[in-house]
C-alpha cells in the first residue's frame, strides 16, 4: 500500500476562509481515498504565508519527520495546489528535490498531474508572479 502526508495551508487567519482550510483537507483526504493511498499524518500552516519555507513551521516539521526517519515510506507528498507548499519558485524547486531525494512524488490535487518539469515549473512561476503581484499591490495600497 502507498503512504501519504497531507499538507496545507492559507496565508491569512481570517473567519471567512476557515472553510477553504477544511475544504483543502477533505479534498485531499478523497485523493487520497479514491487512490487507495493512507494518510500517515497531515500538516497544516494557518495564517502562514507561503513565501518562505523556513517560516512554515508545520511544512518544516514534515520535513524534519520524513528527513529524521520519523515517517518513513512516504510514496506521496500531497497539497491542493503547488503554491500550497511555496509561492517562491527557488524554494519550491528545493522542496520539490527534497520529496524526490525521498523517493516520494509531490501531488497537487487541483493540477495537472504530470511528470513534465516544464508544466509544473511554468505552473510554480505564475504562482510566483501572481504572489509578487499581490505584495506590489497590498504595498500601492499602504500610501
């Protein structure tokens, strides 16, 4: 049988979205259900954003669990989308190596499932580009 680890996450804590957060998990819940896949544990970062990894703390401990042998045999690293895990793309090409050095793929549930780096690499940039847009945005907004 597949191992999987669930992660999500959204940038603001705000009453509004708190649906959004559950809905993320349910939908990755049934990904992995439909695949026969069993969660071993799911991550979430709540009012995190996803610019840097290192201030992610619960994609931080994923890490350090799968890295530390704590959670062994993960064959699935599974997120809502690939911006769930970084809005920057250095940091997602380092998380995206670190899933593959571990012998486990990196799912976006609501992406084109792939193995083409170019797809995923061109989906992570407009990620990239629309997260520099909303800070140039929110700092217009700040004058």
């Amino acid at each position: 049988m597949n191992n999987a680890v669930i992660y999500v996450r959204r940038a603001y804590k705000d009453p509004a979205t708190q649906k959004n957060l559950e809905n993320q998990l349910k939908a990755c819940r049934e990904w992995c259900q439909k695949r026969g896949v069993e969660i071993v544990k799911e991550y979430v970062d709540d009012g995190v954003s996803g610019s840097k990894i290192e201030n992610q703390p619960a994609l931080m401990e994923l890490m350090e669990n799968i890295e530390s042998g704590k959670i062994k045999d993960v064959n699935f690293v599974v997120g809502w989308k690939y911006a769930t895990f970084s809005r920057n793309y250095e940091e997602y090409l380092k998380f995206k190596q670190f899933v593959k050095d571990h012998k486990a793929r990196l799912m976006s549930i609501q992406e084109p499932e792939a193995d083409e780096k170019i797809i995923k690499n061109f989906i992570e940039l407009m990620d990239e580009m629309y997260f520099e847009e909303l800070k140039e945005r929110k700092r217009l907004n700040k004058k």
